[in-house]
C-alpha cells in the first residue's frame, strides 16, 4: 500500500511540474509506517521519532525525516488524499512508541519538565497542527490523551512560561575564496552588517531593514529559565536568522546544500514558537523575558513592537529546496486554521538564494 500511495503522489508531482527524475526520487522514511483505511491515511511514528528512547542520544531531531511528520503529511494531503481517494490524513504512533511513552511517564512521574525535551516539542508540534489543519488532519485515539493533557498544562491557571534570550553575539565572517562553503557560513554572510548595507540591502529593506541571528527557542515552567525547569530542548536550538517588520515577525529557516522535508517541520515549530511567545502570549500563559540594555543580536526589539503576525520563510541555496516541497504544498501550508486567537496569524513561503564568490545574490 505504502508503494501504491508513493506511486501516486510521484504522478501528482510530475503533474505539478516537477521533473519525472526529481518526481521519482521521492520516497518516504522507512521508519514512518503509512496504513490506508476506507477514508483516511494513517501515518505512525516510531519511538525514536518522537523522542521516547531510553537512550537519549538515540531521538531523531525533529527535522530529521522519520521525525518530520509535518511535511509528510502536507504532502501526503497535498498530492494524494486530495485526488478523492481519501479526505483525512491521521497521526498515530507504533505499538513500541505506544510502551515506551508508559515506561517513561511512569519514571518521571509525569513531571515535563527537565525530561523528555524532545518530546514535549513533538507534543507540542501535534497539538498546533492538529487545530491549524483539523478540516483534514486528526489525531488517533490513542495519541489524543497525551496531546490533550500537554494542552491542559500549557493553560494551567497561574502557571507560566517564559523563554531563553540570547547572551553573546558570534563575530560574522565573509567566505574566503576556494574555502569549503558550510551552512554556518551562509549564515555569517547573512548576518554582516556589510552585506546587509551592500548586496543585501534590498532584500533586508523588504524584510525590516536588518537580519538578526540565532534566536534561542528554549521554554521553561516559571518566570526564570532554569536549566531544571526546561520543557524544550535550549543550547543549540534557535532561529537561524529573524527580523521584524512593523508589527511582523520574520523568521527565516536557512538551508545550504541541505535538501530536506524536515525544513517544514523546523519552520512549522518556530513560526508557532514566535507567534505563542511574542503575539499571544497572555493567552497561553507565555512570558516573554524583558530586554536588557545593549541585548546582543537585536532582541531589544521585542520591547518596541507589538507583534500580531509570523512570517516563516524556507531560505534555500538554489535548486536546493526537497522537490516534494511544492507550491501546493506551501499553499497548503497557508490555509491554516487559527480562530483560537484570529487577530494573530502565520504565513509561510520560500526565498532562494544564490551563492556566488564571497557573497550571497538573493
């Protein structure tokens, strides 16, 4: 059946547009279980996936593709149910993911915070999708309780939340010639307040006037972040690169050479971040962190603006975005359902840009 569903969407690419060879080559994780009953697709995710291993350094990130069940089922939804022969795409988890969620919330007592990081993202990623695109995307029977009592805690009356702020600024460099290009270093050109002046100035005048980078994503119970009252994974997950426009919000997910589905589901968690953060969050209990003086990569922003949309950009070397990522997808992806706070909204779309001799065309 997995074969017979992939075989269809392929047909639906090409339709699209997409090449026959890029069409082909599209393929679904092995890991990702893909059942079809009389009127859905369920896709079920592995333990690994959504955080659940007794090994912690065994858990897919959220972008890697067994984990990514965002783009999966855009796609899914995009260029096969909606041909007729289904009308909802479900998400549940395999039997082992199903004892191994048991096995752990019975070690941690149910506690969310400082265990579990991953998965309380891949909670929170079902809970937001699931209300975005409930006309088409449910959640199993099963999976339904957990997602709900992650909700009912985020709303927990006199419970709050707050965030992690930047607290240095990295030094950007400018590709030498003949170097080995890494997706750090299409950030640095990104982030030179040279290049922002120069080649990048048009760009930047559309998206704000100036790109900020690294904008930390971690969230803590309290109104302190402390390390043992985290919920999210922190360190290293942040924004690649962030700007604000009037009372807009940009975020920009950057990929060099890196094609990949999860760039949705990266996209998807820090547009939703932003927009429960920074545009609504008295409604959820969310509190953001007052800027300090001098705060490094421009976070003082926060202070000056009051934020009512998120703008999520898939910014990508050129040619270099997943060939299954279409225009029907990201139209998709903007028909999202936000009435539970309709003055506060996410658009998504994509950049290319062009990696030339020490610089960057976009």
């Amino acid at each position: 059946m997995k074969n017979t569903i992939l075989k269809k969407i392929r047909e639906s690419l090409i339709k699209s547009g997409i090449a026959e060879k890029s069409a082909n080559s599209v393929k679904f994780p092995e890991a990702i279980e893909i059942e079809k009953t009389k009127d859905r697709i369920v896709m079920k995710l592995s333990a690994k996936a959504i955080g659940m291993c007794e090994n912690a350094r065994s858990y897919s990130n959220m972008q890697s593709d067994d984990a990514a069940f965002e783009g999966w089922a855009l796609l899914l939804y995009a260029h096969y149910a909606k041909s007729g022969d289904c009308n909802t795409i479900e998400l549940d988890l395999t039997k082992d993911a199903y004892e191994q969620i048991e096995n752990v919330y019975k070690k941690t007592k149910g506690k969310y915070t400082n265990t579990r990081l991953h998965h309380n993202r891949f909670l929170y990623r079902a809970l937001r999708f699931s209300q975005q695109y409930k006309d088409w995307f449910v959640l199993s029977i099963g999976l339904q309780p957990y997602i709900k009592k992650f909700e009912i805690y985020l709303g927990k009356p006199g419970l709050v939340f707050t965030n992690n702020i930047p607290c240095d600024e990295k030094p950007s460099k400018i590709i030498s010639n003949g170097d080995k290009i890494h997706e750090n270093d299409v950030e640095d050109v990104f982030a030179d307040l040279d290049w922002q002046k120069n080649q990048g100035a048009t760009f930047c005048k559309k998206y704000g006037g100036k790109l900020y980078r690294q904008l930390p994503v971690c969230l803590f119970e309290g109104d302190k972040p402390i390390n043992a009252k985290a919920i999210f994974t922190g360190k290293k997950s942040a924004i690649d690169l962030w700007s604000c426009n009037n009372r807009e919000l940009n975020v920009f997910e950057l990929k060099y050479n890196n094609k990949m589905m999860g760039i949705i589901t990266e996209l998807f968690f820090y547009t939703n971040y932003m927009r429960d953060m920074f545009c609504r969050g008295k409604a959820i209990n969310f509190k953001c962190q007052l800027p300090k003086e001098n705060e490094p990569r421009g976070y003082g922003q926060f202070a000056k603006a009051s934020f009512t949309k998120v703008n999520g950009y898939m910014l990508y070397d050129k040619g270099k975005l997943h060939q299954a990522i279409t225009n029907e997808v990201i139209d998709l992806m903007n028909k999202a359902d936000f009435s539970d706070a309709s003055a506060f909204t996410i658009t998504y779309g994509k950049i290319e840009y062009k990696v030339l001799d020490r610089t960057i065309e976009v």
